[in-house]
C-alpha cells in the first residue's frame, strides 16, 4: 500500500509499505480521506512532539474491511473514524479520569503511525461509527471533537457573548458550538475574507475583518464590534499567532474568560499584566486536545447543530501529499484541504 512516511523533519516520501494486518481487538480501515490539519505543519517541521520516523495524519474517515480476532462491535463494510489520542492509562492523571492530563499519551500521526496511508489497522476501541454521515461530514469529526472539548472547558453561560479570533476549519465548528450552547452572540474575527463569508453562511452573528498587523487598530474595531461595546464575556484564540493571542486579555469583559486554542511554537510567549488580570478577575483556560469528545461531536454533525458546507476548499490524491502540504501555506483562497487516498486514476473532487 502506499503511505506517506517522514525519515525526519521535512523528510518525507510516498512509497510502498506493508499492508498492515489487524491484531486481536483491532480493525482495519480502508481509507477513504484525511484531513489535512495546521499540526500537520508543524509536525513536518518536527514540532507538536513529533516522532519520527512516522506517517502523520489524525482526521480520517473509511470503512472497516478486516475484523480481528475479539471484535463483534462493527461489520465489514461499516463507514468509521478513529479517535487518534491514546490515553496511557497507567499514571495518576488517567488513574483518576483526568485523561488529557495523560503524562504519557499517544497519539496517531503525531508520535504512532497515522492515516495518510491507503489502510490502517487500529484497536476497535479507538474507533466510532460515522454510518450515514457524508465522508465530508465525517471528516470533520476530529476537529469537531477538539472544538467539543473547548466548549466543554469553558462553561458557557446562557445569554453571553463570544469572539473566535480565527476562521480557520476548527474556529467556524466552535463557532457553531458557542452558539447551539447558550452563547447570545457569536463573532468571528479573521484576515481573510472568503473564510469569513464561510463563516457568516453557517451562522455567525457578526464577521469582523481585521489586518495581519496593526495590533491596536485591531483591539478598536473589535472592541467597538462588541455587543456591549466593551468587550467579550469568551475571547477564544483560535490562530497560533501571537500577535492575535496578544489581544485577547485586552478584549475580555470583566470577569470574562480567554481561551488558548489555536496551536504555537513551544518557544513562543504571549505577554499580559497580571494586575489586569487580578484586578478585572480575568480566567485563562487552555484547550489543547480531546480525549473523550467525540460521540459529542459526532452527535452534533449527527443532528446538523454543526455543518461543514464549504469548508473544503481543495483536494489532493495521496500522491501528492507534498503539493497539499505546500499550498496549506499559501494564499487566502485555503480553507480545508483534504488528502484522498484513492489511487490517482481514481481520485475523486476537482484539483486545485
């Protein structure tokens, strides 16, 4: 089967390897598409805990075509995506449920082998049923699992309102789920106009275009776009950039909650006054990955409280992972790629 397998950062090749063969308790999947993701960018640059040698992706939907031995929970043939984050189990945060705390987790495509593979072969436990869900839907499920997580860590207070600074895949699906839980006012911050007409078109009260640079000119129009015009009750960072995460604090209301969602460099720092903090009672939370949150997202794409419609804007068969790769990094017209696995004669969308 084809793959895509990293020697080492930047290093990478689509070649032929071994088609792997369900153990006890395992299934495999045929794969149908992976989504491609921002830490798929920094894992190619050896960040995010990278280990290598790996073949990275974590977003995938396909259909079950061997069942192994132990497993009477799917069928041949059975539409699924796999949750790719493996609590250890063993340390005293998993011992006493605090999952993502996990000192030692695992996880597909970052530090275990991941989907961008024709098949996988994976524990049945990891995996859940998307059976009638369109795979651009299920596709989404990992993001929309990540989102999950972040609305859950906040604590939504009914009539409040909320700032995604931020339109990219998992920013417009926590947008949908600030709004569906309680929030009475959602916006949507972002450079890049395509993104934001995405984002109104799925239910965002207010998109606020903003500049790539001018901090403070930026802290005025979002400020003033505020529904109380003095800031947001949850400031969500939805970017990786610090130059965003920076505005964050300055634009929660009193008593108001930022959350640290978009994914940085490990050396990069985000500055703030902590007597602001003290003295306005500001929380700042972190969201940094799912562990039990996807039948939550799940349901939610089940019942349409969150959609996908033109988040996907571009395609690339396996082949030319290296090509996906590098148009995620370029231009405004990106929104979400997906890699399919077909082979090339085969594949299916139109090219970019």
């Amino acid at each position: 089967m084809r793959s895509v397998v990293y020697e080492a950062a930047a290093r990478f090749s689509v070649c032929e390897v071994p088609d792997p063969t369900p153990g006890v308790g395992e299934v495999r999947i045929k794969v149908d598409q992976v989504g491609l993701c921002g830490t798929d960018v920094h894992i190619h640059h050896g960040d995010f805990n990278a280990v290598f040698p790996l073949t990275p992706g974590h977003e995938v939907v396909g259909t079950i075509d061997q069942l192994g031995k132990g497993v009477d929970t799917f069928v041949v043939g059975e539409q699924v995506t796999v949750n790719p984050n493996v609590p250890c189990g063993r340390c005293s945060y998993c011992r006493s449920g605090r999952l993502v705390q996990c000192e030692n987790p695992q996880g597909y495509g970052t530090n275990i082998p991941g989907f961008f593979s024709e098949f996988i072969a994976v524990p049945a436990q990891q995996v859940f049923s998307v059976e009638g869900l369109p795979r651009d839907t299920a596709v989404f499920t990992e993001p929309a699992a990540c989102a999950m997580h972040g609305l859950e860590l906040l604590g939504l207070r009914p009539g409040s309102s909320a700032l995604v600074l931020g339109s990219g895949p998992t920013g417009l699906l926590l947008a949908q789920m600030l709004a569906t839980g309680g929030a009475a006012s959602v916006t949507v911050a972002s450079p890049k106009p395509a993104q934001l007409a995405t984002a109104a078109s799925l239910g965002a009260d207010h998109v606020i275009p903003i500049g790539q640079d001018d901090a403070d000119a930026n802290l005025e129009v979002l400020r003033d776009g505020s529904p109380t015009g003095d800031g947001y009750d949850y400031v969500i960072e939805a970017t990786g950039a610090t130059t965003v995460g920076n505005l964050c604090v300055p634009l929660a209301r009193d008593g108001g909650t930022v959350l640290i969602y978009g994914v940085t460099r490990a050396d990069e720092i985000l500055s703030y006054h902590p007597f602001d903090l003290l003295r306005r009672e500001i929380t700042i939370k972190g969201s940094f990955a799912e562990m039990t949150s996807f039948g939550a997202a799940i349901a939610a794409l089940r019942t349409g409280r969150v959609k996908t419609d033109g988040i996907i804007t571009h395609r690339f068969g396996l082949d030319r992972y290296g090509d996906a790769l590098a148009r995620m990094q370029q231009g405004d017209d990106v929104h979400k790629i997906v890699i399919d696995t077909a082979p090339p004669s085969a594949a299916r969308g139109p090219n970019p």
